[in-house]
C-alpha cells in the first residue's frame, strides 16, 4: 500500500511561507536592538526551515536523489519538528500574559508564537509521512528470495 503523498508539496509551500512570517516577526522584534535568546532562536527557525531544510526535503528526492538517502529525510523532519516544537513553547512562556501584551514588539511575538505552532503542526504531518515512508521501504526490501530466484551452487 503506497502512500498518496500528492499534497506533500503543497504543504512545503504553506512551510517556506509561515518560516518567512515567523522571520519577518522575530527579525522586527531584533531590529529594536532588543537580545534574547528565545527570539533568536525563533528567527533561526524561520531561518533553517525557509532556506535549508524545507528546499532539501522538497528538492533532494526529485532533483538530487544520491543526497535524499532514507534516514536523512525523516531525520531532517524530526529536527525540524523538535526546533518548532521547542521554539514556540519557549517564545509563548517568554511572553507576558496578553492583557499586558500591548506593545507592537509584543504583538509580533504573539504572532510569532502562532505560526511557529502552525508550523510544527505542519512538520508533525510531514513527519509522519516520512517515518511511515521508511518503515514501508524497509519492509519491502525483505531478504528472502523470491519464487523465480535460482541459485547457482558454486564451482
């Protein structure tokens, strides 16, 4: 049974744009000379999924197939999925509550938080995809031979 994985692409898409949100989010939050290391690691989010992770996994199987081996691709899923995962639960808990959350900087993050939720929501389903991807490969890469195999006994 082969996975219908048409909506892959689409998704990857949906991917690229919300990284470029949350970076635009996090970059405006920077830009007021503002460190913290919660933030910075949202931006590096945004940053690994729009121009490394999400262009590998949606180029290297079609384009690059000797770089697409098939552990890296469910292995750059997981990461991925753990920096979100992580990303925005640490942005969220950095934040002040939202009665207090009236500052535009603030609001940003706010904003932050939810695409990075969405994003790893996103992730998870391409996740799954992926690791079940793997274990039907290897499940049919079986060792025995088939019926019309014939062995030659040696010389």
């Amino acid at each position: 049974m082969a996975l219908n994985v048409s909506w892959i692409y689409a998704v990857r898409v949906i991917q690229v744009f919300f990284a470029i949100i949350v970076l635009a989010l996090t970059a405006y939050y920077i830009s007021w000379f503002t460190y913290s290391d919660t933030v910075n690691f949202m931006l590096f989010n945004g940053i690994w999924t729009a121009f490394f992770a999400t262009p590998y996994l949606a180029l290297a199987p079609v384009y690059f197939p000797q770089l697409a081996h098939r552990f890296v691709i469910p292995a750059v899923e997981v990461i991925t999925m753990i920096f979100w995962f992580a990303g925005f639960i640490a942005l969220g808990v950095f934040l002040p509550p939202s009665e207090y959350c009236h500052w535009s900087r603030c609001r940003a993050l706010q904003a932050a938080t939810v695409f990075g939720a969405f994003e790893w929501a996103l992730f998870v389903a391409t996740t799954i995809v992926a690791v079940f991807g793997v274990l039907q490969s290897r499940a049919s890469h079986s060792t025995k031979p088939t019926a019309n195999t014939s062995f030659h006994i040696g010389v």
